[in-house]
C-alpha cells in the first residue's frame, strides 16, 4: 500500500467545491476568493493575494502581513510586503523593495533575514514588525556559490543567534564532466551540497568565518528550525537519473521511481552521504551510488545518517514549516508540513502540501496528504496546463497557514473552523 493510499486512513479528505467567483470591481474584498483546494474536513482556503510574480518562501509578521520572495526580479524588486490595511483579510497595500532576487526569508529577534542567491542581507524592523527603511539592508553573509543551478539560499535560525544557509550542489551526482565517474572524493563538497551556520548578528561573514555544519545534502530548500525539539530539519532534493550512463543497473522505470526524497534532523557534524549514496524507499536502505561502484544492490549502512522520512521520488520538496500554532486539532502540534513542488511519476501524483505527524519530536506515523489540487486537472489524465505549483509555507499569528505558489504568483490562506476535538 502506497503513501497515497494510507493518507486516506489518516485523514478525512472533504473537497472544497466553490469555484474562483468573477471579480467585483466595487467588491472591498475581491481579493478574497474560495480556493479549489482538497483539503480535510474542518479546512478551508481563500486566494488572498493573486498575480504577484515567481515567488518562493515568504514570512508572515505578528500583524498578519507578509513578506514575500521572488525567484525573479519585477520591476526590479525581489521582496514584496503585503498589507491588509483594513483588516478584512485581503491584502490591499503592496510595497516592493530590494534589488535581488533569491528564496529564504524569515523574521527573527526584531529583523526580517532575506537570502539571495550569494548571501544573506538583514532589515530592522519596528514595532509592527514593519521594515523600518527598505534602503538599510545589512549584508550578513557574501560569497556563497551561484552557478545558477540549484542555487537557492533557504535559511533558518535557531534560539541561539545561529543562522543556517543551505548551499545546493550545482553538478547534481559530482561525475566527471563527460562520463558517469565520480570525482575522487568529491571535491565540491568543500563549498556546496550541505549546511553553513553563520553568527545572525554579524556582518560581512564568508565561508572562512562559517561552521560547515552540515554535509551530504545535494541540494536542501526545505529547511527549519524545530523549537520542541531544538534541532534542525532538512529536506533533501534527490539526485536524477540513472539509466542515462548506467543502463546495465538500472531501467527507466527505476529512474523515475528513485530515488527518495528525504528528511533529515540534523546535528552538527552529520553527514548524509551524497553523493556516494542515495536512499531506496522500496528497499529501506542507503544505497551506494553508481558513481562511486554501486550497481543497484550495494547497500551502505551505518556510515552516513539516516532519512527520519522517505518520500517518493522526484516531488521536489521546497519548503519546511514545523506548526507551533493552536488553531488547528491537537494532532497537527510540532508536527511538519512539507511543501511538493513537482509531480511523482510513480504515483502521478503531487503540487501538494504534505503532513508528518510528529509524537516526542519522532515521526510517530505515516505523512499523508494536508492540501490537494493546486494543479487544478487530474494529473493522472491532464486536461489542461498546470494552474499553480505550491513553493512556500508560513504560520500566521492567528495559526493560520499561509502557501505561496510560483505559477500564477499566488498566496493561499488555510484556516481551521472545525471541531478541534
């Protein structure tokens, strides 16, 4: 029985049939429209902000408005500030400032931290958790790798003053340019494929003034810290293909179906292995890679940590939010929600938001389904293009869940009326 599957056996899905209604040019609140979502019973989702560009991770301050990110520049601007002036749940007022485009942002200890694709910039705030001036960002960490690939900078900060970046690795199994041979000890691991923790409070850092906290990790977007538990949680993007230069292990179909994508809590000093290894969810095994002498068989345990959570191959998870809030059930406390940015071709399914209950800081059970539909058609039989692909996730004041989406440039809302027993 597949993880869709048992999903059902932990949730009870209820869809949300209302249809986006037609504008209403003199309607206060034409912002505020029924989302198509497929979420459990008790939930239910409004648009409240819509066509606002390639957006990534975004943050949501005590007053319920949001900051956020853009994968690209508009108008030559990466971060967009939210207001809902009048308090009625659509956001009114936007205000766009710094000129770098990138992913993480999150406000800690009076600052909103920002990440682009090189480094990391802080911006005071005031009272109101506002951006006190747009033009005095204070450059925290410079000179991060940007190949332009998998050079997302996510961030996150821990009750210590510790700030973590993720540094993905823009040469995604470490081969030798031309074959399918490893490079000896890959090298790149000295600069990429793992987590930097920096001083949050500290300007003009580098590598050299870093604890390399964390390696082994090709590429992590989803990322946070878990105040329960005091450590930190990572989402591991799995590597591509193998068929390409290793037809004699491995068939298409493996291709498609490996390899896990993978969560980890971290520790300083933790090694999860890439690019020696990946992680066969069908096998429940770490697997040394074909680059480095794996054929599809050789198992390697005990040398590199473990996944606390495998999921399906190739779902691109982009984003990490351990809940804190108390609106929604019980159930839902210090457990994470996971943000699937791309489809599984094994189980035509994804664009959804996942749920891993956690129980004494533990996964307690399986990850099921939270939020469904943002694509919009029927991925098993596609009748039209995608609608929205989800990106980020944040908790507002109130516990609500916020979801950005890269697609149409749209901010969802998610809120609990239901019966918390």
């Amino acid at each position: 029985m597949n993880k869709i599957v048992l999903s059902a056996l932990c949730f009870s899905l209820a869809v949300s049939a209302c249809n986006y209604s037609k504008t209403d040019e003199n309607a206060k609140k034409a912002a505020l429209r029924k989302a198509n979502l497929t979420l459990p019973t008790g939930f239910s989702a409004t648009i409240i902000a819509d066509s606002l560009g390639p957006l990534r991770h975004l943050a949501v301050n005590k007053e319920g408005n949001i900051y956020v990110k853009l994968n690209a520049l508009k108008d030559g601007k990466g971060i967009i500030f939210l207001t809902d002036t009048d308090r009625d749940g659509g956001m009114e007022k936007k205000m766009a400032f710094a000129g770098y485009p990138g992913t993480g942002i999150l406000i800690k200890n009076g600052y909103l931290y920002s990440s682009s694709n090189s480094g990391v910039y802080r911006y005071k705030l005031n009272d109101k958790e506002e951006v006190a001036d747009t033009a005095k960002g204070e450059l925290i960490v410079k000179g991060l790798v940007d190949k332009n690939r998998d050079n997302s900078k996510s961030i996150a900060i821990d009750n210590q003053g510790n700030l973590y970046v993720t540094i993905g690795a823009y040469n995604e199994t470490c081969r030798k340019e031309g074959s399918g041979e490893g490079l000896p000890g890959c090298p790149l691991l000295d600069s990429v494929g793992g987590i930097w923790q920096f001083k949050a409070d500290k300007l003009n850092q580098s590598y050299s003034d870093a604890v390399h906290y964390a390696k082994g990790l090709k590429n992590v977007v989803g990322v946070d810290w878990n105040s329960s538990t005091n450590t930190l949680f990572a989402m591991q993007h799995g590597r591509g293909s193998f068929d390409d230069k290793f037809p004699q292990y491995y068939t298409a179909q493996q291709s498609a179906e490996l390899p896990a994508e993978t969560m980890y809590e971290l520790h300083k000093g933790d090694n999860a292995g890439w690019p020696f290894i990946y992680y066969d969810q069908f096998q429940k095994k770490q697997m040394q890679a074909p680059e480095y002498g794996g054929d599809g068989k050789k198992s390697v345990q005990g040398k590199f940590l473990n996944p606390i959570v495998a999921f399906p191959a190739h779902l691109a998870p982009n984003d990490l939010l351990f809940y804190t809030g108390d609106q929604f059930p019980e159930r839902y406390k210090n457990g994470a929600f996971v943000v699937f940015h791309n489809q599984s071709p094994q189980l035509k399914k994804g664009f959804l938001v996942a749920f891993v209950p956690f129980k004494n800081g533990k996964p307690c059970c399986d990850w099921g389904v939270f939020a469904d539909n943002f694509a919009g058609i029927d991925l098993n039989k596609p009748s039209g293009p995608i609608q929205h692909r989800p990106m980020g996730i944040a908790q507002g004041p109130d516990g609500s869940l916020y979801v950005a989406d890269d697609l149409k440039g749209t901010i969802f809302k998610i809120t609990y009326s239901g019966d918390k027993k």
